[in-house]
C-alpha cells in the first residue's frame, strides 16, 4: 500500500521559543478565563483587588518579551556562526602556524616546526620525541637565528640514522642563558590546512594532524 505524501511528511521541527511561546499563550488563556469568570462572580461589597491583577499581566508581559528576546539572540548566534563558517573557508589550502610541539609524520613527508628562541640565549638543544615520549633525535638551534622566527624540518631521520616510523612527534627546545639558566623558546607547528569541520559549532580546521582548533592559529600565509 503505497504511503501519500502527506503521510510521510516529518513533523515540522518546533523551537525552544515557538514551544514557550505556546505554553505561555495557553496559560495567558487560562489566566483572562479565571479573570473573568472571578470578576462575574465576585461579591459587590468585598470586590476583588485589580493590583493582583496588574502585576500578573505585568509578569507575563516580562515573560514574552524575554522570550522574545532569548529568540532575537538565538537569531544573532545563528548569523554569526554563519559569519564564522564563511571565514573559516577561506582558510582553504593556505598554510597556517599553529601554536603546538606535535604533529604527524606522513610517509615519505617531513614535519616544519617553527620555533623563537630568546635573543639572550647562548644556545638552544632541540629534541625531538615519539608518542611513547622516546628521544630519536637531537640538534641545536642556529644562533644566528635568535630572536626570530626559524623554521625546522623534521623528515624522519633519527640521531642514528635510521627512518622514524610515521606517527605523532613532539618538539621540545631548550634553551639557556649566559648563566646557564633556562629560557622560554616559543613552539609551533607549520601546516596546510586541507578542509575545515563546521560539524562542533567552532570551526575545526583539518591537516595532516587531524583537527585543529581556531584557538591555535598563530597566523596564516599564502601557500
């Protein structure tokens, strides 16, 4: 037997607002039918007080306006998510520092870190880790980068010599100064963003790492 198309129609979807609003409406209706039937009925020497009644029609005047306004609010999230997800497209195949040591190793690809070490440092050790927290590879900074943004490059090989396995590798740089007392070194991670989820709520924007928060983004520059 075949279903009509009225049949298979979903219900239509009902707000949060639309769902108050009619709960407030019924017993707005059920509140003017009690109004009226007391004041029918009520006793010419002893009348009711209007004060009580005034201040429950001001109650339910202060309910639909936050209503409303709660409605006015949920409109503005929506638009502004919407703004949101416009501008996190057009991150799109542009290539992002984020403020991160970690990041996946591909097959046959590298990993570009990005680090700042202090202007006051002597020297700076770099130390790269496996997920199990394993030391596979040390180097030191270029001096003559200090105090600037420098880049790293990672591709896998190991102090030893051998191939590192793909998988998630952590950088960690320490750096001294002429005292010999530890310093700050700024960390991050150099990547292509290749497509963006705007599944969460909060744009999340995709690389070979995986999913990475908006909150990460140190900056953005053409590919």
């Amino acid at each position: 037997m075949p279903i009509s198309a009225a049949a298979a129609a979903p219900p239509p979807v009902t707000t949060a607002a639309e769902a108050s609003r009619a709960r407030l409406s019924g017993n707005f209706d059920t509140f003017l039918s009690l109004l009226t039937t007391q004041l029918q009925n009520q006793d010419p020497l002893s009348p009711v007080d209007t004060n009580q009644f005034t201040q429950q029609l001001v109650q339910f005047s202060g309910v639909e306006q936050q209503i409303q306004t709660n409605s006015l609010l949920q409109s503005l999230v929506g638009q502004s998510n919407a703004t949101s997800a416009g501008s996190a497209l057009s991150f799109l195949g542009q290539t992002a520092d984020f403020n991160t040591n970690q990041a996946v190793l591909t097959q046959g690809g590298s990993i570009e870190f990005s680090l700042r070490v202090p202007t006051n440092a002597v020297s700076a050790e770099l130390v790269v880790s496996d997920a199990s927290g394993r030391e596979i590879y040390t180097t030191n900074a270029d001096r003559a980068g200090f105090g600037t943004h420098q880049s790293f490059s990672f591709d896998g090989r190991t102090t030893g010599g051998s191939v590192a396995p793909p998988g998630r590798y952590t950088l960690t740089a320490r750096a001294t100064d002429a005292a010999g007392a530890a310093l700050p070194v700024g960390v991050g991670v150099r990547e292509t963003i290749t497509g963006v989820d705007l599944s969460q709520g909060e744009p999340l924007y995709l690389t070979n790492s995986g999913p990475r928060p908006y909150s990460q983004i140190l900056g953005v520059r053409a590919p």
